[in-house]
C-alpha cells in the first residue's frame, strides 16, 4: 500500500457523477493567494535557501509558471530515473501526478523524501484500476483457466499497488515509448497480455504495431460480473484490455482530424497512442511525449501541425517553435485538470516548508510495495 505523511480524506474534484472521475486528496496548510504577486519571487528564494538539496522535477504537462521552476523536464519515468540519479538531493520536489510521485519514491534511497505540492493532483486513469479490482480480475481469469498463460503489463500511469502486483505476478511495467517491446516480451512469456489500464495504449500497440486485429483483443470492465466477458472470450482472446483511459487524450475524437484536415490543407495530425483507435489510424505521426516533443523540433520550418496531447505541452511547443504552425487538434479546451492542481501558491508552500526544516505532503511507499514494484520496473529496464 501506499501512504502519505498524513491520512486525509478522499474528495471528488468537480460535480460529475462518473465513477472514474479524478479523485485526490486534500492538501492541509495554510497557501498563499494565487493573487500574490510576490509567489514567483518567493518561490526563486526558497530553492536558493535549499540548493543542492532540492532537485526539483517537472512534467511536461505543468503549466509554464510551475515548469520555469523545474531543475528537469520529461515524461514520468524519465523524471524518476533523474530522481534516482541525484542521490546527494535530500528532497525531491515533483511537480506532476500521484503515481509518477511514487515511482520516483520507489527508485530513490531511503534518505531521499519525495513530496508532491498538491496530494489532490492524482490521476484519473491510475484510478480507474485499483488493487482490489485487480486481484478480482486475476481470480476471473483463474476460473476461465487462463491466469497461468497471462503476463500482465501495467503502464507507467498507474498506482505503485499495481506496479506491484505485475512484479508478483512475472509481468513488468511498460511506457508509451517502449510498449511494443513489453508486448513483445510478454508474448515470449505467455500466451496472453492482461494490459493494465489504459485500453488504448493497449489496443492501438497491439494492432498497430503487433500485428494483432481488433478481434484478438476484449475489453475487461471491473464494474461488470467477470469483467462482462464469458470465459470463452478470456480463452479466445490475446489481448485482455483494462477498461481505463485517459481523461485527456481520450477526448479526441476522430471528428476532430477530420475537421482539422478541412480547416488547414497539408497539415500533418500527430497524435499520443492514449488516443482513442479510430483517431491514431486517421493521424499522420503516433508517439510518446518525448516522441511528439522531437518531431516538432525536427520539423522543417513552414510546415504545419495539428497535435492531439495535453493543452499546455502543445501551447509550449507553439511558443518554442514560431517558425512552424502549431494548434492543438481538438477546439476544446482540454488541460489535464489534476496536472493542473500544481500551481504557484502549492509549490510555493511546499518550497518554503521545506526550507524552514517541515517536510510536508511527503509520498512514501512501503517496503513491500516497493520491492515488488521495483521487481516490475527492472523488468522493464532489462526489456531487449
């Protein structure tokens, strides 16, 4: 399991009544206003008080006023591995989500304490599998008689009780990088992949980059009975999908490339493989964050790009690229809301707790967990 320095309770952010909406927990202490003109000057004197004790992560979906902040910027296990890379920083301050928090509390040292600015900024997608639901899933196949000839690979944008039970389990963790090789590996494994939670990485690998149709490929649902699958699908089936997406990408419709192709003649559709099949089969370019971010900056000037990821990555490449037309694919508006959470006043409180000696909204993983989920990780990092 995993806990955090003080037990909070849970609040649902929003008025929707969708089960799957993002869940967090909330952030004790007394913030300064968002109205503060003095944050950002204040939050430069903490890090320098600080110095080489803090090492302060930034995902690329922060918005610019949190990322300017950021000693480096990446993707999620990019930024756990830079984490782990800088073993003389007592405090690792991540400016990004619950789950990528813990991973870097995984791989760092025990000296080490990770804080989050806001425990509120979780992930809806890493919520959408749950530990219970999980080892109900795996009693499911089980009964079908398939569990010995499944290897269950869970994406990188997942709680650390899952990253642990893939370790148990023989499976290991993927990213949206290098899924075909996880994939791959597995296959070599077992007969079966049991994809852990987003449905569309899952699928769009498979079939896209496998070779594997649309048929060899069942959607497991949590809130049905037996996932809503009869035992001769789990038996029939290759590929058994978690029903989890991202809240963000999977909001891109195929509507969307459509109605960009029409508004702007030669523009190339790049798109995240969260993205929903029917949307990366109509895009141009398919990838990973780190992906989108190198094909914008390898682009030849002039050309024109319609990209489907988080709002603020696409305005940031926009402003960091003038010579090329760049616009985000959907005309709704579509922020990672949770991302979001990590603004000025909770990184300021977080910066400046720190350097008065109060280590708060500390993200600490237990051993158990740990092991079995670093199990998982390395796994991966051994991947051909």
């Amino acid at each position: 399991m995993t806990t955090t320095q003080t037990r909070l309770p849970l609040f649902i952010l929003g008025q929707s009544s969708d089960p799957h909406c993002e869940r967090g927990v909330e952030c004790p202490g007394e913030l300064p206003p968002a109205s503060d003109p003095a944050l950002v000057e204040r939050a430069w004197k903490a890090k320098e008080r600080l110095g080489e004790r803090l090492f302060v992560l930034g995902h690329h979906y922060q918005r610019d006023e949190v990322i300017q902040f950021a000693d480096v910027t990446g993707d999620s296990f990019k930024l756990a591995r830079e984490a782990a890379a800088r073993p003389e920083a007592e405090y690792i301050v991540f400016c990004g989500v619950h789950f990528m928090a813990e991973s870097a509390d995984i791989l760092t040292s025990d000296a080490q304490k990770v804080v989050l600015p806001d425990l509120a900024a979780g992930c809806s997608m890493a919520d959408m599998a749950t530990f219970d639901q999980v080892e109900e899933a795996w009693d499911v196949l089980t009964d079908a008689g398939v569990a010995d000839v499944t290897v269950p690979i869970t994406y990188m944008n997942s709680s650390a009780d899952i990253k642990a039970f893939v370790g148990r389990r023989g499976g290991a963790v993927c990213t949206s990088s290098n899924a075909k090789r996880a994939l791959t590996w597995a296959f070599e494994q077992g007969e079966k992949v049991l994809f852990l939670p987003d449905q569309h990485l899952g699928r769009n690998t498979a079939v896209l980059q496998l070779g594997l149709s649309l048929d060899d490929c069942v959607v497991y649902d949590p809130h049905r009975p037996g996932g809503g699958l009869t035992e001769k699908q789990l038996r029939d089936a290759k590929m058994i999908l978690w029903r989890g997406h991202c809240s963000v990408h999977g909001r891109f419709t195929a509507e969307a490339v459509d109605d960009v192709r029409a508004r702007i003649p030669g523009v190339n559709v790049l798109v995240h493989p969260e993205c929903r099949h029917e949307v990366v089969t109509k895009a141009d370019y398919i990838g990973s964050t780190e992906y989108i971010i190198r094909t914008i900056a390898e682009a030849p000037a002039g050309s024109a790009w319609a990209i489907g990821t988080e709002l603020n990555l696409v305005k940031r490449l926009a402003s960091q690229h003038p010579d090329k037309s760049i616009s985000f694919l959907d005309r709704s508006i579509c922020l990672c809301s949770t991302m979001n959470r990590i603004d000025m006043p909770h990184l300021v409180w977080a910066l400046e707790s720190l350097a008065e000696g109060r280590v708060v909204n500390q993200i600490v993983v237990d051993p158990e967990t740990t092991h079995w989920a670093k199990v998982a990780l390395d796994r991966m990092l051994a991947l051909p």
